[in-house]
C-alpha cells in the first residue's frame, strides 16, 4: 500500500537531515 511507501520517504528524509 501506500503507507509502504511514506515510510520509506520519511526515512529517507530523516537520514538526509542527520547527515
């Protein structure tokens, strides 16, 4: 579902702002 994929977004963006 979708939800699969707005994890993988906000992961994303998570490891990018603690970078």
């Amino acid at each position: 579902m979708i939800s699969i994929l707005m994890i993988v977004t906000i992961l994303m963006l998570v490891t990018l702002m603690r970078s």
